[in-house]
C-alpha cells in the first residue's frame, strides 16, 4: 500500500486554458479574406496577435460550397462567437480579395453586435507586377 507521489509543478492545474479566455480584449481587428475558393476570418487584437479564427473549411464546409457566402458567414459567426464573451466591443474590419463571400462576412460581423470603426478594403493591387504566362496554343 504505497502512497500516491504529489505531483510537484504539474500544468495540469487549470491555469493554462482559462488564461487565454481570462484576457479582455475591448477593442480588436477583424481580417476576412475571401477568396474565390474559402473565406477566413481571423480575429487579432489592436497590436497583431491573433486572439481566434475560423475558415469555411473548418466551419464544416467541403469542397465548393466552402467559397459561397453562406459558409463566409457562417465563417465569421464562429470567429466573433468567442469574442463577444470575452468583451469585445469595438472592431476595425480589414477585408481582403474578391471572393462571393466579402459582403456575406461583412453582414454577419455587423449582425453580432459589435461597432465597428471602419471598414478597410486591403486587397492587394499590382502596379503591373508580374509578367503573364505566354499565350497558349492548342
């Protein structure tokens, strides 16, 4: 009958998972980029580090219906979801690309209840940067 060791400085003491959910994060930046094939949002704090995200693909959504604008909103539903309980009140929203699911995201982020300050469209535009694949002859 030989007593249990103590565990000495073990991390299961329950304050690694509930330290992420412990910070309060008021103000915060929302990336969508939506492409012609997915849509992920990506929520970071006012200095950059990523607090959640969510892509149509792990929404639940396979193959072509990930690029629809139902799955973007599904999409950025589930990466506000967490926010709102950890108090997010104020947004800026950063919206890059030209995929079906822009307007989807942007109208699902302005349905959760959160101000948003501005909405940004940052989607890369070349200054005629690459050279085009030469023309195909069949």
């Amino acid at each position: 009958m030989t007593k249990p060791i103590p565990r000495i400085s073990s991390r299961r003491n329950g304050r690694i998972g509930s330290r992420k959910s412990g910070r309060r994060i008021p103000k915060g930046i929302i990336h969508v980029q939506a492409s012609f094939n997915n849509t992920i949002v990506t929520v970071t704090d006012v200095r950059g580090r990523v607090v959640s995200w969510s892509s149509a693909g792990t929404s639940g959504f396979k193959g072509a219906k990930r690029g629809t604008p139902f799955a973007a909103q599904a999409t950025a539903a589930n990466a506000i979801r967490t926010l709102v309980d950890q108090g997010m009140q104020r947004a800026e929203v950063m919206i890059k690309g030209p995929g079906p699911g822009r307007d989807a995201a942007l109208r699902a982020i302005r349905r959760s209840g959160i101000l948003l300050s501005f909405v940004r469209d940052v989607t890369p535009m070349p200054h005629n940067g690459c050279r085009p694949p030469k023309k195909r002859r069949v």
